[in-house]
C-alpha cells in the first residue's frame, strides 16, 4: 500500500511540474532595449569612470562576478 502512495505521489509531483510550463531561457543583451534603453551605456559609463579612478575597479568587478556571484 505504502508503495501505490509514493508512486501516486511522484505520478502527481511531476505532473504538477510539467503542468506549469517551465522554461528556461538563456540571457539577452538586448533584454533591456525597450524598457530602458539607456542601461547599457550608463553602466558602461558608470564602470569606465569607476576604472578611471581606481585601475583595480576593473579585477574586483570580476572577482565580484565569478567568484563572489556563483555557488560552487
């Protein structure tokens, strides 16, 4: 009996998780042209000026980004 209700259970689980249409969609640079068209040169500005300043802005942007942002 224990077994009908845990194959019942999954049976069900994995038709809720295909019922709910997920999807995966890879990154865009363009995802925000219309929304607000002026976001990539004002970070491109904000990140020149930044380097501008402090040369090592530019290693401790990337640290931030593959070190700091990803989960091992």
């Amino acid at each position: 009996m224990a077994k009908i209700s845990v194959l019942t259970m999954m049976v069900v689980v994995m038709g809720l998780v295909l019922a709910t249409g997920v999807t995966c969609q890879q990154l865009s640079p363009s995802f925000y042209f219309r929304s607000c068209p002026q976001a990539l040169p004002a970070i491109r500005s904000a990140v020149f000026s930044a380097v501008a300043r402090e040369p090592r802005m530019g290693a401790s942007l990337l640290r931030l980004h593959f070190h700091d942002c990803f989960v091992n």
